[in-house]
C-alpha cells in the first residue's frame, strides 16, 4: 500500500489488516511506517514498512518485489497517490471528495484559503470513510466488479 504513512494510506493499512490481510506500506516517510507496522503487529496483524517514494517506477518495481519475497504474493495494490485499486480489481479508483488529512496543509498558502473558505461549512469526510470503502471493494466475491466509487460529504457541493 503506498502513501501509508498517514491518512487515508495508513487509515486503508489497519483497516484491511484488521480483516486479516498482511499488509505491506510503503511512503518515504520511514519512521511513521515503522509505528504503524508495529501498531499493526501489536493488534496481532502483519505488516511490512518499506521506505520508497513510488513516483519513481524502479522504487515502486521495488516495493512489488519485497512484498512477494515477504508474503510470497501480492493479491491488491493500493495505490494513495491516487486511491486506484490494482490487481485482480483491475482499475477501480475511489474518488474522494473532500477529505480532513494534512495532504491539504501542503498546498501554498492562496490554495489553503481557498479550501478552507470552499469547505467552511461542510463536515468534510475521514481518513476512515474512504479505508472503508476500499475494504468493501477488496472483500468482494471475485465475481464483482466495482469499477469506481465516488464518496463525498453530504453537505459536499458536486
């Protein structure tokens, strides 16, 4: 799973290890994958931390190859960069509306104003809401395809 070291990342990492699945996190944030692995472990779950920074194709080839030589497979690929689920669900993005992490806090300064006047009123989704609904789509039957889903907050204008 890349991109879990915070956010939707590491909300969709203990989400899909809480069902059981071994999780491998990767992001280049070494130190908050290491906690997260060990909170995981801690709760009985399995989990690898791996540093890369996957918009480098040789460092997401890389974290592929270390996942299977730890697990011996890789089933999903959940990709945070951009929410896109890869594997035997093929192409099936999740399309978050507006969600509370600090990826927003790394926009410039006029960008976080204008989200912050945008989304003043509105309960803006969680980290969890959108793990969530990747954990659905992961855990269906293999003969049901869920080609995308689009999630936003009810008070969310389209």
């Amino acid at each position: 799973m890349t991109g879990a070291s915070s956010g939707i990342g590491a909300a969709t990492a203990r989400a899909l290890a809480a069902q059981g699945a071994a999780v491998a996190l990767a992001a280049r944030r070494l130190d908050r994958l290491e906690d997260l692995a060990g909170e995981i472990r801690e709760s009985g779950g399995a989990a690898l931390a791996i540093e890369a920074d996957v918009t480098e194709f040789s460092a997401a080839e890389a974290v592929v190859q270390r996942t299977i030589a730890e697990y011996g497979t890789l089933d999903i690929l959940v990709n945070n960069a951009g929410v896109l689920l890869l594997g035997p669900i093929l192409d099936a993005p999740v399309e978050p509306g507006a969600v509370a992490t600090e990826l927003s806090s790394q926009n410039r300064l006029e960008i976080l104003e204008s989200i912050k006047q945008r989304f003043v009123d509105v309960e803006r989704l969680q980290a969890v809401d959108i793990a969530d609904a990747i954990v659905y789509i992961v855990t269906r039957p293999r003969h049901v395809a869920i080609n995308e889903i689009l999630i936003r907050s009810t008070e969310q204008e389209q």
